[in-house]
C-alpha cells in the first residue's frame, strides 16, 4: 500500500463524519482509506491530456421544471420519519450553546 | 507612534429568490406556513427523491448577473457540499463551486469622498437554502422546520475590494436596489431575504498581503453591519498590537452585546469534500437565452429617473427619494395611472409618507397602502369631499391599516359638511358667540377671522371646507 494514512487524518475524518470509531475501526479504516487512495493513484496515471472533464454521465442538459406549486402539505407522512416530534417539528439534540 | 491599518472586506451575500416554489421541487416558498407543510421528499433528502431545476431560478441568476455585469456562464453545474448539521437533511447543500452561473462582474459604488469605485464581484451561484432550527427554551433540545429548506438562493461572493463600513453599506445599498427593480427579490435583511456575511481583516497601512481574515454571521441590519466591522476591526488591531494572532475562523456577532465571538474553526474547502451532483444534469445558456432576458430587463433607477423627470415634471428632489426604491417608485406610478395626478401622488410621498416612516419606524419596504386607496384620497380631497386636515388623518390610518378611505370616510362621518344651510347656521352661532372678534374684524384686525374661521371649523368637527367658511364668514360680517 503506498497510500498511509495518519492516526490524524482517521481522527479528523471521523469529525467531518461524525462518527466514533473504536481503534480497530479505525485501524480498518485506515487500511481501507490506503487502498482507495491506491485505486485513485492507479487512475491517474492514465493520460487525460486534452480529455474535457465529464460532468454527468447521460448526453442530457437543460431540464428544468416550471416555478409552479405541485405540492401540497404532506407533514404527517414527512413527520412519520420522525424518531420524536414536537410542535410539527422534527426534535434534534440541541445544536447551539 | 501608533500604527496605522486598513481594513479590508469582502462580502458574501445570500438572496433569496421571490419565485413561488423551491428550487428544485414544486413546494411553495410562501412565508409563515406551518412548520414542515411545504415540504416534500426531495426538499427533506428521502432516498431516490430526484431533484429538477427551477428554470425561473436560472433566469433570475442570469438577470442578476447582467444587471452587475458579470460574465454568464455558458456551460454551468451544480456540486454538492457535505456536511452534517440538522438544517440540512440531505447531508450535502446542492450549490455550484466549479462551474457557478456568473463570475467576474462588478457594481460602482459612491464614496464618502464623492468620487465612484467599483467593487468587484468574483462570482454568483444559486445554491438551495436550509431548514430553520428553533431552540427549544425549555426542553435541551432544538426543533426542525424544513419549510425554508430549498428555497433558492444566490450567493454574490464579492472582491475584497471594500475598504470602511460606508463602503459596505453602499455597496449593499446597490446591489439591493438592482435585485429589487429586477423583481428577483424583497431583499429585507430583518426578514432574511437577504443576508449579508463580511469577511474582514486588517493590515498595516501600505502592506501588499492580506492579512488573515475572519468571517462575521448573523448580521440582521445595516446598522448592526457597521457596528459589526468597527467591533471587528478593533479586535483584530488589538491581537495585533499585542503580538497575538488573528485566527481564521467564522464569528458570530452579538448586536446587543456589541461583540462577536467564535462560532466554529472555518473548515478549508476541501474539507466540505464537494463533487458534481449526478443528479442534476448540466446546464448550457444559450445566446439566444440571454438575448431574452435582456430583452425583458426592467428599466433601471438611471432610466427611471430620467422618464419621471420628462413625463412627469416632478422635482428632481422628489425623484432621488421615490426612485430609491422600487417599491416606493411602484406606488407612484401605479397611483399616478389611475388618477393622473402625479404632482398630488408625490406630495403624499414625500411629506406625509416621509414623516409617518421615521415616526413610526416603518421601513420603505414595509409601507402598506396601496396605490388604488391612495389614489381615492386623492380624488376625495379634489371632490372636496374631505378637506386637507382630515385627509390627513384618513392617510394616517392607511398608512397602518391600509383601509379604503372612501368607507373610512362614510362609516366615520368625516365628510365635509357641504350643505350649505348647515353651515351658515353655524357661522351665524359662532359670530354671535364672539362679539369681541367681530368688532376686532370691523376695527382691521385682519387677522381676527382667522379665529373665527379656527371655530366655525371646531364647531363643525372640522368637516367643513375652510375656504367655504372663511368666504361665508366675509360675507356675513
């Protein structure tokens, strides 16, 4: 593996994620991250000189919709997603001091 | 001797879009709805939900980018910008980075010198907004609303180009009142519709490089702007007398405390790990797209005032206040239409209006009445069917209520007395009530009538056309 991630990196990447790894986690992650990174190295060593860079798979551009409402009020079913609700609101661990 | 610095701002400014739905699904964008009834899968992020392209987004993006004079982007795309927080259900905000709808333009601006500056503007994007989070006083906890979510935006990311508090101030002043004739946008910085986050630093005065820069959120009027950069600008030059370090982070700024403080440590660009959004496909502007939205651009304030000037022959005075806004400019021309009158539709602006907004601390923005009622006042008092005092007073009520002054006139019983009967009935009482006055009169003491006619017209609750009794009264001494 040629691609050695840091014990930095795994943490910080784990912030950006919010996610908790446990160190064998992160140890797996690190390893996995190597060869992804790997994989990457291994495509850019094909020659792109002069290639425009795709930007969307399918020949198609210029699809838009009309500025006209479709949609009616449809809360119940959104708030039947909810893990708890209050008020009509979706409650969340307090994100601010 | 002290050290002398320059601070240097640059801009980025969100506006929200005054289209009916979202931009990317067909959920009204209507203010104060429900929590969470405008909404649907895509604007909530649920799996498979497939996001399409406002195309009046696109075009409001376009005008506004004309309107500032920046290049259109003929091949432009949308990317997606990771992060995880609440507002954002999809875990990514849909905007544009590599490819943004408009770049290098630019908007001249006045300076407190007199002279005119151009503040560059390095590009515009549509990006989609996020849900509001409402924290909850009592429970630890905070409380989703996905409403907002989607609704369209455009961020107008300017050159650090703005030197002092007062350029920043004109500079938003302009960029307000092009969005605003565009119809693209209220811009109410009370209401959010446009919003404004200042990117400051400081360096010594005839120094090259940047220093390092902060950026200040939660800027809600233009006053607490200005409060902002000083507080700002300050907090800098201190850590920098005193040998500490600027760090470069987003601050969240306090406007009743006067200070800032740190919200989070600004996460480089890369750490928001943006990429192509596949599911929304390219966008190619045509010529011939331009071509049309230029064809539709309204006429700009310069334009305006200059046929106001010629078609309406109203002060150039009168001009510079009404054209300002746009929405002031509005009820001129649209009051002016229906009664033809537009000597008579720019008093009422200029004096009355003028007065009852720093009285009442009414934004131009906010004004209410609307031009077909101010227009009916208009022709009451041409009737003489209101004298000018009482006219007064019904504009009062408009101005807060926007009631219809004909009804307001009908159902309060203000109209003037014109029967005339009536009023010399009146007279007749009021000149043997004040003998003194009257022997004043025939003495020459001009000016004792004017008391009389102040009776007459207290007697008659000041429904009575002053001219009618003064005349009356003349007659009857």
């Amino acid at each position: 593996m040629a691609n050695i991630i840091s014990d930095e990196t795994i943490e910080y990447v784990g912030i950006l994620a919010k996610l908790e790894l446990s160190d064998a986690e992160k140890e797996q992650a690190k390893s996995d991250m190597g060869k992804m990174l790997d994989y990457i190295d291994k495509l850019g060593e094909l020659d792109t000189e002069g290639v425009e860079p795709m930007s969307h798979v399918f020949p198609v551009q210029n699809v838009f919709r009309e500025d006209t409402v479709t949609n009616g009020d449809t809360r119940e079913e959104l708030l039947a997603n909810a893990p708890e609700q209050k008020d009509g609101m979706f409650v969340v661990p307090k994100t601010f001091a | 001797m002290a050290k002398e610095y320059e601070t240097v701002i640059g801009l980025e400014v969100h506006v929200e879009l005054a289209t009916k739905t979202k931009i990317f699904c067909g959920c009204s964008t209507a203010f104060g709805a429900e929590p969470n009834t405008q909404t649907c899968p895509v604007c909530t992020g649920m799996p498979g939900s497939l996001p399409v392209l406002n195309r009046q987004v696109l075009e409001y993006a376009i005008s506004v980018g004309l309107a500032t004079n920046c290049d259109i982007t003929r091949y432009a795309k949308f990317d997606r910008k990771n992060y995880f927080y609440p507002d954002n259900p999809q875990n990514y905000q849909i905007s544009q980075l590599y490819l943004p709808i408009c770049k290098n333009g630019g908007v001249e601006i006045e300076t407190e010198a007199g002279g005119v500056k151009t503040v560059g503007i390095h590009e515009i994007h549509m990006e989609e907004d996020a849900g509001k989070l409402i924290h909850d006083e009592w429970e630890d906890c905070s409380l989703v609303d996905y409403n907002r979510s989607g609704v369209p935006l455009i961020e107008i990311v300017s050159e650090p180009d703005m030197r002092s508090a007062e350029e920043v101030i004109a500079y938003l002043e302009k960029l307000r009142l092009i969005i605003q004739y565009l119809g693209a946008s209220d811009c109410k910085l009370q209401e959010g519709s446009m919003r404004a986050d200042v990117n400051l630093s400081v360096r010594e005065a005839g120094a090259t490089e940047f220093g390092t820069r902060t950026e200040m959120k939660n800027l809600n009027s233009f006053k607490a702007i200005s409060r902002a950069i000083a507080g700002e600008t300050e907090r800098q030059i201190d850590l920098i007398e005193s040998g500490e370090k600027v760090v470069q982070e987003t601050r969240r700024w306090d406007d009743a405390k006067g200070e800032s403080y740190a919200m989070r440590s600004k996460e480089d660009a890369q750490d928001y790990r943006y990429f192509p959004d596949p599911d929304l496909v390219p966008i190619a502007v045509s010529d011939e797209m331009i071509a049309q939205i230029k064809a539709r651009q309204p006429e700009f304030r310069t334009e305006k005032m200059k046929r106001y000037k010629e078609e309406f022959g109203i002060p150039d005075y009168d001009i510079e206040i009404i054209t300002a806004s746009k929405h002031m400019a509005d009820i001129f021309e649209a009051a002016t239409a229906i009664c033809g009158q537009p000597k008579k539709v720019s008093n009422w602006l200029m004096v009355e209006t003028l007065r009852l907004m720093k009285e009442k601390e009414v934004d131009v923005e906010d004004l209410r009445f609307s031009p077909e009622n101010l227009a009916k006042l208009i022709a009451l008092t041409d009737a003489k069917a209101i004298n000018s005092s009482v006219a007064k007073e019904v504009f009062e009520v408009m101005f807060e209520e926007n009631v219809d002054p004909e009804k307001y006139v009908e159902e309060k019983g203000l109209k003037t007395v014109n029967d005339e009967g009536a009023l010399r009935k009146t007279v007749e009482e009021v000149i043997a009530a004040n003998p003194q006055s009257v022997e004043d009169y025939h003495n020459g003491k001009e000016k004792a009538i004017g008391f009389l006619v102040g009776q007459t017209m207290k007697a008659m609750k000041g429904k009575a056309d002053p001219a009618l009794v003064n005349r009356m009264l003349k007659e009857l001494l």
